[in-house]
C-alpha cells in the first residue's frame, strides 16, 4: 500500500509518455478471493489508467516455461497450479477492466506488432 501512495506520489503529477501500473492493479490477482476484486476496484479508482491498457495473456504452461528458461528460481506463486489460478483471477478483472486482451504466447515481435497496431 505504501508503494501504491509514493508511486502515485512521485509519478501522477508529472508529465510522461508511458505509465505502468499493472502491478498494482493485476497484482491483487494475488489476493485471496473475494479480496482480489475489492483491491482491484480499490486501486483501479486511485492510480492512473488510460483507453490503452493492455493484459499481455500467456497461457500457464508458456508461462512456467519462460519462468524456468529465465531463472534458476522460482518464486511461491510460480508452480504450474498456481500459474493457473492467478492467470483465471486475472484474466477476470482484465475482463471487467478496460483492458484490451491480447495473446501473448507469440513472439515477443508479434506482440509489439499488435500493441502498435492498437495504438
């Protein structure tokens, strides 16, 4: 919560081209249930958001197999079960949000291709 204000803080009043907060809002796909989607409209209503905001979708097994070609640990929520889990609670509120979804188990080329495209 404290990295939320500062964030918000240092960065909602000045002027930038690109402002990420995805973490703040798709993070709480980490909450338990029903709590995520209370979070999730908690902070949705405090941090920036745009007409562009894109959910970068990747399937579980894509996912646990970038996890394991990138690191050499994993985190708590990084099993294939929980990659599960979060990608449904997530995909949810990105369903419910303003977010354009956008297939992400493509190459990296492609995605950018499209996100031009949406732009």
């Amino acid at each position: 919560m404290l990295d939320v204000i500062r964030s918000i803080l240092l960065y909602s009043w000045r002027k930038y081209d690109y402002v990420i907060f995805v973490r703040y809002l798709m993070g709480t796909a980490y909450l338990p249930s029903p709590l995520h989607r209370i979070a999730y409209y908690f902070f949705a209503s405090i941090v920036p958001t745009s007409n562009f905001m894109f959910f970068l979708d990747v399937n579980p097994e894509e996912a646990y197999t970038r996890i394991q070609q990138a690191r050499k640990r994993r985190e708590m929520f990084e099993s294939l079960e929980e990659l599960e889990r979060i990608r449904r609670k997530a995909l949810f509120l990105a369903l419910v949000g303003k977010w354009t979804v956008i297939d992400a188990n493509k190459p990296v080329e492609d995605i950018e291709k499209e996100i031009r495209k949406l732009l």
